[in-house]
C-alpha cells in the first residue's frame, strides 16, 4: 500500500515534477507477466525514477548496505526503500550472487518485474561497465524476456556523493525485449551466460550512447580510488614558515 502512495502521492509526482523525464519506447515493457528489466547505473535517482513512470509495479534487487544504516536515519532510510519495493541483498562473501539470483527468481516467479542493475554498482564517472552474468541466469532459468533501459542525464542531475540532486534534462529510453529462448536449459554454460550479458550490455549502450568500459565497476572504481589516493600521497608539502 506504501508503494502506491509513493509512487503516486508522496514521491512519483514530486520526481516527474523536478526531472520532467521524458519517456521513449515504454510500450516496450510487457503489461503483464514477469520480465526483467535491465538497465545502466548512474545516479541514485535512478532507484525511484524508472519506477515513478512505469504502470507495473518493479521490484529491484538493493545492496544490503541500504537498509542495514545505523540510528534513526539508517532505519528511515531501510523502511523507505523496503516500501519502495526493494529486495536487500548482500553483495559480500561467495555466495552473494546466488542469494541474488534466488530473489530474483522469486520475483519473476510471481509473474512480477525485475529490476536489475548488471554492472552491480552505480557508474562513478558516468561510462558503461560490464555486465555480471547473474541477469543472464535469471533469465534463462525463468524463461522471460529482458527489456533493456537507459538512464541518460541522471549522472549529470546527481553524480555520486551528491545528496541533493539538481535539475537536468533526464531520459528513460526503453529497447525491444531480448528473447533469449534460444539457450533455455544452458544457464550452467558459462560461454552462453557471459554471451547474453555481453548482448544486453550491449544493447544498453546503444540506447545510452555512454563510452564502454570492459572491466567490472567495482574494479574500476577502486582502481581509480587508489590511483587518486596514490597522487594525494605524492604531492608535495609546503614549507612552512
């Protein structure tokens, strides 16, 4: 009941208000039964935008961090999202991706929307990463399409570390559903699965236009965090007088 008065009351007004996102191919994303929709990462806006001008209901998969905050704000903030429609899920330890993947199909096998992220994180510096195989799981072991999003301007709006997003042009660009039928019963495949990721990360890029890097988020963000923390450590002192 929450979701709905977010959606249509407290937050989906105020978002299509502030960000007046305009709307490209959503006749693309199925009235009804379940699919996923995959799309790129860029702000932490697009949390609540997509599902603000979506009719269906959306669950997204959440890291766990979201709603494991301490005091009063942690547990606004993990109420909040749990209203919100979103599934925590702890992206730490060997078997995180498979919890993952068991929420996932959870979802979908209530003939729901899924939203999934498959680069895993948000983009730090606005490019496209690639895609972790969970997705492509997912979608062959439930046997539902894959409709693929982009975000575009919502990095500009609200790039990371940023609370308060300011006002951008924002477009949420909907592609034709990919059918993946044609690997039903070779989700155990790693070549298959690292194909269909490969295939809808790709798809992605061509509605976003974002430069693609082919290396994990994560790997490139921590890369780039101790490049930078390396460069701090070489500066020179000043004197002092």
């Amino acid at each position: 009941m929450f979701y709905h008065l977010l959606k249509y009351v407290l937050l989906g007004p105020l978002l299509r208000l502030v960000f007046r996102p305009r709307i490209e191919g959503l006749e693309h994303v199925p009235s009804s039964g379940a699919a996923i929709v995959a799309g790129n990462h860029l702000s932490f806006s697009d949390h609540f935008l997509m599902p603000a001008i979506l009719k269906r209901r959306i669950t997204f998969l959440a890291k766990a961090e979201y709603f494991t905050g301490p005091g009063i704000k942690g547990r606004l903030t993990a109420f909040f999202f749990r209203s919100a429609g979103q599934i925590p899920v702890d992206r730490s330890g060997k078997d995180a991706g498979q919890a993952a993947i068991r929420e996932g199909l959870g979802v979908l096998g209530k003939g729901e929307l899924l939203g999934i992220y498959p680069e895993g994180t948000r983009s730090h510096d606005g490019r496209l990463y690639k895609g972790k195989v969970g997705v492509a799981v997912m979608a062959l072991k439930a046997g539902v399409p894959v409709v693929p999003c982009a975000m575009i301007g919502t990095f500009e709006a609200q790039p990371p570390g940023k609370v308060l997003p300011r006002i951008h042009p924002v477009v949420i660009r909907f592609g034709r559903p990919l059918d993946f039928s044609r690997y039903a019963g070779l989700e155990d495949e790693k070549a298959i699965l690292r194909a269909v990721t490969d295939e809808i990360m790709y798809t992605i890029l061509g509605l976003s236009e974002q430069e693609y890097v082919d290396q994990y988020a994560a790997v490139a963000k921590a890369e780039d965090a101790e490049r930078k923390a390396a460069q701090k450590r070489r500066l020179p002192r000043m004197p002092l007088n």
